[in-house]
C-alpha cells in the first residue's frame, strides 16, 4: 500500500501545527507527529474507519487528540483527504 497526502489534507497539517504552535509550542509537533502516525497505520488496516456519507470517503478518530482523518482507498493507494477538528461542522467534501 501506498499513503499520499492531498493537497487539501497537506494544507491541514501545516495549519494545525501553526495553530497549536501559537498556543503552545512544545506540543505542535507532538500533535502532527500523532496525526501522522495514524494516517500510517491505515496502511496495515485501511479499512478501519467509519464509513461517511461521502462516497468512497472513510473517517478515522485520531482518539489523543480532537481531530478526523478523512480518506480514501482506491486500489494499493491509501489518500488521505482533509484533517478537520471534531469540533467544526461536519465535513460534506466540498472543501
């Protein structure tokens, strides 16, 4: 399998760790490293997030902190879409 980040998701990490690093630095790159790390293990189980109600788009909780992955899963490829805040209003993809 292979992991690519989109456009929009790779404009996501960088506008989170920004975020975080202004409210405290220390933990910006912990937060990123931890978003990372579980877009990876999609590669050992791609299929473990829920279902969304956009087609072919899967949603996965990063669980330590406040954030959804979403992606898809086309063929070997794993591409991961946008990183959103759990707190903003649910993602329809027309981002």
């Amino acid at each position: 399998m292979k992991l690519e980040y989109a456009p929009l998701a790779q404009s996501d990490l960088r506008a989170i760790f920004l975020y975080v690093k202004d409210r405290n630095p220390r933990a910006a790159l912990s937060v990123v490293d931890e978003i990372r790390s579980r877009c990876e293990s999609l590669l050992l189980f791609p299929l473990k997030g829920a279902r969304t109600g956009i087609a072919g788009i899967r949603r996965l909780e990063i669980g330590r902190y406040p954030y959804f992955i979403f992606y898809r899963v086309e063929g070997d490829k794993i591409s991961i879409v946008h990183i959103r805040h759990t707190r903003r209003q649910t993602w329809q993809g027309d981002e």
